[in-house]
C-alpha cells in the first residue's frame, strides 16, 4: 500500500483467470515475510495469507461469494464493502474459502498468531 510505507498495511486482491488453477508468492519486509496463495478448484476459491506482526491488510476477494469463511477461526467474515469482497485482516496466517454457491461448513484448520 503506497499510504503507508514500510509494509505496514498490504493490499491483497488476488485475480485468477487464464487458465490458471493456483498461485503462490511471497516478499521479505522489514516486519517480516508476507506470502499470499491461492487455489481454484470448480466454485471454490481458497486464499491461504501470512501477515508479519505489526502489520494489516485489506483482502479483496476476487469472486462474487455468498458467505466468506475464515477456516482457521471457523467464522464468517464481515465485509468493508457491503458487497461480501473487502475484508481487513491483522497479523497472523489465514486460510479463507468462498464458493459461489451455497456455503456449507468449511473443514477446519488451525490458527497460527504472530507474536
């Protein structure tokens, strides 16, 4: 985010297409490393997300989804937008799933805070 340098909040908007099924990325900062992947099977987009400590960041999620679920903690998350696709996020290492259609319960994971 080029408002607030050293890597303190991070923009996250993944944008699948061409054929392409996952990605993975990553980047060392001075707060620490932030790797971003994620992977497209049929209507479900799973985003796995690592966030140094003393960072955040606005996820925007790339499919129009009725319900977002944080599969570490198990809860849905609230949209900034309104619209189900902006989500803010503080430190730590997140799984999120969305589908198209229907949500059922999402299998569970475990959560990893940062110090």
């Amino acid at each position: 985010d080029p408002e607030a340098p050293g890597f303190s909040h991070i923009r996250i908007a993944p944008q699948p297409g061409g054929g392409f099924t996952y990605a993975r990325a990553s980047v060392d900062t001075a707060r620490g490393r932030v790797s971003c992947g994620w992977t497209l099977k049929g209507d479900t987009f799973t985003l796995e997300l690592t966030l140094p400590a003393n960072t955040t960041a606005t996820v925007t999620w790339p499919l129009e989804t009725e319900t977002l679920w944080d599969t570490e903690q198990m809860e849905q998350l609230s949209p900034l937008d309104g619209q189900n696709r902006t989500f803010s996020l503080g430190s730590g290492h997140y799984t999120l799933e969305g589908r198209k259609t229907g949500v059922d319960s999402p299998s569970t994971s475990r959560q990893e805070a940062l110090p």
